[in-house]
C-alpha cells in the first residue's frame, strides 16, 4: 500500500488529466519542484485529447513568467 503522500499526488494526477481548466494560485514553480512539474506535465499532456484552459494567479512577476514559460514548452 502507498504512503499517504502518494495517494494524494496520484489524486491529483488524476483530477488533472480529466479537468479542462487549472487555476495555479501561488505556486513560483522553481527548478527544484521537480515533482510538481512532473506532476503537471505529465497530466496535462500525456494522452489528453483535448486543451486546457490555464489561470495564473500569482503576484510575483517573475513567478508568473516562470510559469508562462512552462505552460508554453507543454
């Protein structure tokens, strides 16, 4: 059996691949969130038939870039 932890991000893997829009709020999405960038590529892009509608809140201007760009590579 999973860690609680695992059970969580597999919830969230799975509440993204089915969603049409995400709302980031917050999240500066650095280099060392792997995890959570692995998360959000995969889910987003993997097998997904159709597009997704991204929000970013966020009031730091070079997060918001940073994660303008992520979205982009996608």
């Amino acid at each position: 059996m999973g860690s609680p932890m695992g059970k969580l991000w597999s919830k969230a893997q799975a509440a993204l691949e089915k969603c049409d829009r995400v709302v980031i709020i917050g999240l500066s999405l650095r280099e060392a969130d792997y995890q959570t960038r692995w998360l959000l590529r995969t889910a987003l892009t993997v097998g997904r038939p159709r597009d997704v509608e991204i929000d970013i809140v966020n009031v730091s201007p070079e997060d918001r870039d940073r994660l303008r760009r992520f979205f982009l590579n996608l």
